[in-house]
C-alpha cells in the first residue's frame, strides 16, 4: 500500500511512524488498499471538512473516507486534525505519537469499511486499533 501524507500544520509529526501504523492497520484487517492520501491538519481546516462533508460544526479528531474501488486501484482518504490529537494525547496522558497512530490505525480501518456507529462495529474496531498500538511498542 502507498501511503501519501500531506502535512499542513505546524507541529512537527514523524511520517514514517504514521506510514507504518496505517501498514499494521490494513495487516490487522486483512482488506484490501492499494492506497491512502492522509491529510494533517489544524482544527480550523478539519473544522470546514466536518461542516461540508459530515454537516458538524467545529473540529474533529479524524474524518476518513471509505475506500472506492477504481478501475486500476482502491484507494481511501484520511484526515487527521493534529491540534485535536494533541489535546486528546494530553487528556489521556501519552504521546502526541501514540495519539497520531491511534487515528491513523481508526481512520485506515474506516477506509476499509469498518463503521464504529454500533457497539459491536465499535468493539471490533477498538480490537484492532489496539492490536496496531501493541505491535507498535512504546511510543
């Protein structure tokens, strides 16, 4: 799977660790992605995403896009608010890192179908989500 980050804010993020959570996330499913466009943002810009395509006001931590299959490829989309993932990271007291990977690993699994909107949709993919964090290690 290509993974191609864009990075549009400030704050300095380690790509390579996000590549590689997104990796173990499609492992971990066993779907299907030939590629996944991530997206790093600020609230504000994530904020305008939600409004258009979700119809919420303001900042979210993560929006993702379920993959479509195309004539020659299946590719999905990931956009992960950096400012929200900080704030999170520091209320549940551990790395900006370790924060980042979890959204990556959630969104990555939303591309593939995955839907957390249930309790059993949602239990299935904290599994998972968990599973990436654990083969990660310390972060």
């Amino acid at each position: 799977m290509i993974v191609q980050i864009r990075d549009l804010q400030p704050t300095p993020v380690d790509h390579d660790l996000l590549e590689q959570a997104a990796h173990l996330a499609l492992a971990e499913d066993g779907g299907v992605l030939d590629q996944i466009s991530v997206a790093l943002v600020d609230d504000e810009r994530i904020g305008r995403v939600n409004q258009q395509f979700r119809g919420s006001e303001g900042p979210t931590d993560v929006i993702a896009f379920e993959a479509e299959p195309e004539p020659d490829q299946t590719s999905g989309e990931v956009i992960i608010s950096v400012q929200t993932a900080a704030r999170q990271a520091a209320e549940h007291g551990h790395s900006l890192a370790r924060e980042l990977c979890l959204l990556m690993a959630h969104g990555t699994l939303h591309t593939l179908g995955h839907d957390d909107e249930n309790e059993a949709g949602a239990h299935r993919m904290h599994e998972l989500q968990d599973r990436v964090l654990a083969r990660l290690g310390e972060i």
